[in-house]
C-alpha cells in the first residue's frame, strides 16, 4: 500500500533531526535584535517569553511542519532567547504542538479568540487552507520595500494563494536524483548526470539506464531475455516510497493545470498527462521491472539505504536518512520529460501571520528579524532545509560540506530553478478526502489490481469529481 501524503511531513520531520543535529553546534550565532522560533516537544507545551512586563508577546506555533523535535527545539530556543534579551519592546512565546495534534489546537485558539500570532514553520497547504486568517503581508512587503530578489523569481511565487502574499519561504526542500555509486559501479553504468537540461538526459535515457541497474537473483538485469521478476534482487529506480504526487510530474509531460480549474470547481485528474505519466510507472513496475510493486517493497524492503535501489527520486529532507549509509551516493538532475520540460518537485517551509492576532505590527517584525540571513540559516541547518536565499547558498555548502563531504550539494540547489509552480500541495477544498482518493488508485497499480493507468484515473476523477461538486452544494 501507498503510505498517506501526511506521511511525507512526518519523513521530512524525522529526517531534519538527523540532518540537523551534528551541523548545529557549528551554525553561526545570530545578533540579537530580534525574534526566533523553538521547536516542539511530544506534549504540547508553552516556552514561556523573556520577562516581558507590558510589552506585546508573539506567540510562534510550531507543530504543522518540522521543529518540534528536541534538537530543534534547543536550536530554536537559543535564538528566542538571543531576541528576549536584546532589549526589544517585542516579548516572542512559542507554543509547541505535536503534529496530529495542530490543527485541533490551531481551531480551538480560534475559537477562542486566543490566536497565536506566527504558524512557523508551516508548509503550501496551510497558505490556502488558513486563508481566511492569513494576513496579506504584501503591504507590509510594500511599505518596508522589503527585497525578495535574493530569494529568485520562483520561489517568492510559493507564498502565494488566489494572488495574495500570505508568506514567504523560509526553507526548501527541492527534489533530485540520489543515486547509488557503488551499484552504478558493479553494473558499469555511467552515473546519471549533474547537469540539468542536459540534451540528452530524458526519462528515456533514465529507463534505459535503471533497467540495467535492474538484477534478479541470477544477476540478469530486466533488459535481458531471462530475466526472472519473481526472483528481483535489486531495482534500478523509485519514485513512490518519497511520495512525489502526480501534479507536479505529469507537468514533465505536457500537463496544462495542476489537476484543477482556478475556481476550484473542476478537476482534471484523467487528462491526457496524468494518464501518460501514471502509466509510465505502471509500465516501470509491471513493464521494465525498474521500481518495485507493493509486494516487493513489503517483502523486500528496497528502498535506497537498504542498498538494493539504483536511483531514488526524492526531495533534500531525505538526506538526514543517508548521513550514515554504507555505500557511495551522490546526486544526480532530474531528466526531462516526453514535453521537454524538467520539473524537480519542492517542499517548503514558511511563516504565516494569523490576521486575527492583536498586534500585526510586532508579528512582522519577528517574521522579518527571521527572514535575515543569519537566523534563517540556524533555521535551515535544525530543520534539514535549504536555505531559499542565493546569497546563503555558498555558506550553507560550507557548512554541509563536513558532514556530506562527497555529494554534490550544488544540485540541489540548481534544482531551485526548475521546481513546480504551482506548488504541488497547493490546497484545494475537501484536499484530505481528494488525495486520499488518489493514493487508493495508486495503490491499484503498484499492487498490479489495474494495470491501466486508464482505469483507474477515470475511476478517481469520478470519486473526487464528487467530492468537489458536493463541498459547493454545501457552500451554496
């Protein structure tokens, strides 16, 4: 079975601690000037402000992405206190929530009036899903002339929903190709390329390529008469154990929407690219035997720390997971698809000012104080983000560099200029039941119920058609 989308927030919130916590000690220290976040903790719980006398408190909420785990929190606490003590008339407070716990506790402050007044970090969904209590900070961007230039011309388009700036980007967490050398080595294969838009690196080439990583228990790879996929020992590619979603890689294919109409009310999730790209996986578990199928991965376990997989498309949170592996890995570009275009998925945490809180004024201003460079670093380093600014590009591989002093960090950074937009988990109404929809087809081909890709998204789109047309009869 497909694990639930929710589960990629929860991967990316183990994998930060391991990716976080040996680069801490060496972040660099912030001066205190201004406010700071901690991370959370397994029971939902305040760190009380700095004594604060009558001076306003910005209550940070941290538990709808990464942050709560203990390192975190320490790293998170000590700018917060670096803030406290800087004599601002500001007080911050953070509210530590554990994740199946947040949005509860984000609806009963609500309700009661209580708002915190930063949900930090926070990731693409919550921009639209909180939309009503979102501040547009697009005035305050105007009225400060705040420079979003270092941050590139796709990445500031991520804080948006319905054209509004509800927040911007704190971290990302962009997607590449990791790839296992020593497997490349044994079977003679060139490694897949840095390069991206490299003329010749398409799917095609990748196929051809993951085939020969491909090897049953006799050695044969599956591009070889003989081969036995009932006795598969190792596979040459994956793509669903990091829970890419079709939106963003069906745009590799042609794909004109991300799934849905601008208002909301129509859903396209059996067009012509969604069809051809999830047939491609079909084909690449059923056809050419280079991903493996349900049963496979529950008998075998291969995803790429097991060493048994050539090439895992996934995003830069993973790799807290492969600080320790075995065997040389590096990373590689992401190939073009069948409509020329490269797509390299990317998840992001940002901030979001709640508009029902009391003093916005002192909310920006600790948003603002945690955009700067060298706060947002200590940020990015405990939560195994990328920095989104150029400008803390060269820092941040300098300081990756000790721990993962073989990979070719700059990729991952290159693939900033190629990431989805819109972003893949933009939020849509009735987003939880509407993916889960999705997964349960997905299930039917990596368990080989359905083979046709056909089938099952006309079958899906009718679910999720469903769900739509019946959330607006219930608006009107």
């Amino acid at each position: 079975m497909v694990e639930a989308r929710m589960t990629r927030r929860r991967v990316l919130q183990c994998a930060a601690i391991a990716f976080g916590g040996a680069l801490t000690a060496c972040a660099p220290a912030a001066t205190p000037a201004a406010p700071s976040e901690a991370a959370g903790s397994p029971e939902a719980t305040i760190a009380p402000a700095a004594a604060a006398g009558e001076r306003p408190v910005v209550t940070i909420f941290v538990g709808m992405g990464t942050g709560t785990a203990p390192e975190q929190q320490e790293v998170q606490d000590s700018l917060a206190a670096e803030w406290n003590a800087s004599g601002s008339d500001i007080a911050i407070e953070y509210m530590y929530v554990p994740h199946d716990e947040s949005r509860t506790k984000w609806a009963t402050m609500m309700a009661a009036g209580t708002p915190p007044a930063i949900n930090m970090p926070s990731g693409v969904e919550q921009t639209g899903r909180f939309q009503d209590t979102n501040l547009d900070i697009g005035p305050y961007l105007e009225r400060d002339q705040y420079d979003l230039s270092d941050f590139g011309d796709l990445i500031p388009e991520i804080g948006k929903y319905g054209g509004i700036t509800y927040g911007v980007v704190m971290g990302v967490y962009p997607s590449v190709l990791y790839y296992n050398e020593d497997l490349f080595d044994q079977a003679e294969v060139d490694y897949p390329t840095h390069e991206w838009g490299a003329s010749d690196w398409d799917y095609d080439a990748m196929v051809e390529m993951a085939q020969k990583l491909s090897r049953d228990g006799s050695d044969r790879s599956s591009a070889t008469e003989g081969f036995d996929p009932e006795d598969q020992t190792q596979w040459g590619y994956d793509e669903i154990q990091c829970g890419l979603l079709i939106n963003a890689l069906a745009q590799s294919w042609g794909a004109e929407n991300m799934g849905w109409s601008d208002d909301f009310r129509t859903l396209y999730f059996n067009q012509p690219a969604w069809v051809e790209r999830l047939q491609w996986v079909s084909d690449a578990i059923w056809k050419w035997y280079i991903m493996p199928s349900a049963q496979q991965t529950a008998a075998a376990a291969p995803g790429f720390d097991s060493g048994k997989l050539g090439i895992d498309q996934c995003h830069s949170w993973m790799m807290g997971e492969f600080a320790e592996l075995e065997f040389h890995w590096n990373a590689g570009a992401i190939p073009s698809g069948p409509a020329g275009k490269i797509v390299a998925q990317c998840d992001v945490d940002g901030f979001l000012i709640c508009n029902q809180f009391a003093d916005l004024d002192a909310a920006w201003e600790v948003a603002k104080w945690m955009m700067e460079p060298d706060q947002m670093l200590r940020l990015n380093l405990t939560w195994g983000a990328l920095p989104p600014r150029a400008s803390l590009q060269e820092r941040y591989i300098e300081e990756m560099s000790s721990k993962f002093p073989n990979v070719d960090l700059q990729v991952f950074f290159d693939s900033l200029g190629y990431i989805d937009i819109p972003n893949q988990e933009t939020y849509l109404p009735r987003y939880g039941e509407i993916w889960d929809a999705f997964y349960a087809g997905l299930d039917r081909i990596v368990t080989g119920d359905e083979k046709s890709a056909q089938v099952v998204l006309d079958d899906v789109q009718a679910t999720v058609q469903g769900y739509l047309d019946e959330h607006w009869a219930q608006q009107s």
